[in-house]
C-alpha cells in the first residue's frame, strides 16, 4: 500500500496540469481522482476511521480499568459496540468482579463527536455513566456507578481494540 500511495501522492501536480483538457486526458484526471479517493478511504480504515474522519466504534475494545471499589486496583474488561448510522451505540461489557465472578452488562448510548461517546448501562443495581473518546490511539472511557443516592463509585477504563 505505500509504494502504491506515494505513486499516487506523487501524481497530485499532474492532476492540476490536466483539468483544462479535453477526452482522455479527462478520463486520466477522472481515473487519477478515483484512485485518490480509495487511497484516502484505505488509509482512514488503517487508522480505525470511518472515510468522514470519524472513529469506528463497532466492534470489541479490551483492556485495563482502575475502579474506586476494587481492592487490588487494576482489573480487565472486554467491551463490544454496535453503532446504527444515526450514530446510537450499543453494546455490551463484561469483566470479573471483586468475588472473582465474572459480570455482563448491556449498554446504549450514543455518539458525542468524530472519536467521542456517551453511555449508559445497569448492573447489580447501579446505573453507569460512561464519558470517553480517543487519546493517543486508545479509547479512554471515564465512569461513575450510582444506587440510590448514598451508594456510588466511579473508576476509567483504558481500551484497545482488538484485533480482528
């Protein structure tokens, strides 16, 4: 893919020179434009972005998380996001809790930005709000678990995606 982009980065300049022609010199410029446009679909897809510049969401993220109730600090959790093209997400999280038992949660929400979310879920009854988007290649999800008013915990997850 490098060797086939710089060719094609290198052709830009010709480009301009072609744009007052006629028949196939058109049909260059047509083909040349096309080609471009691919290359900049191909390299938004290696960099986890849809072609308008926003980050795709769908699929699993992985990683660490720090939460305000576990003991021992660090823990692992496995989110799997659906988004519709309005941009609503949903999806799931699952993780091993203090007791070692491993926990579900479904959640919705929606996007907030080109590499920004809001969601909610419900689990062992707390509600979650989750408030996150990309740094540095990771999605950082910051969180609070409410029950009731007296009842709350909060924590950040750092998640990469993984690989398909």
């Amino acid at each position: 893919m490098p060797s086939s982009l710089g060719r094609l980065l290198a052709l830009i300049p010709s480009v301009a020179v072609f744009v007052g022609c006629s028949g196939a010199d058109k049909a260059r410029v047509a083909k040349l434009e096309a080609e471009l446009q691919a290359a900049q679909v191909e390299i938004a897809r290696l960099k986890g972005q849809q072609p308008n510049g926003k980050v795709d969401f769908a699929g699993k993220w992985d990683g660490q998380y720090v939460d305000s109730m576990k003991p021992t600090g660090n823990g692992q959790g496995v989110y799997e996001f659906g988004e519709d093209k309005d941009g609503q997400l949903t999806g799931k999280v699952s993780w091993v809790d203090k007791k070692g038992e491993k926990q579900e949660m479904k959640f919705s929400g929606e996007r907030t930005g080109p590499d920004a979310m809001r969601i909610v879920g419900e689990s062992g009854g707390y509600t979650y709000r989750y408030v996150g988007g990309m740094v540095r290649g990771d999605l950082m999800l910051g969180y609070t678990g409410h029950r009731g008013e007296s009842e709350a915990h909060f924590g950040v997850s750092r998640l990469t995606r993984q690989k398909k």
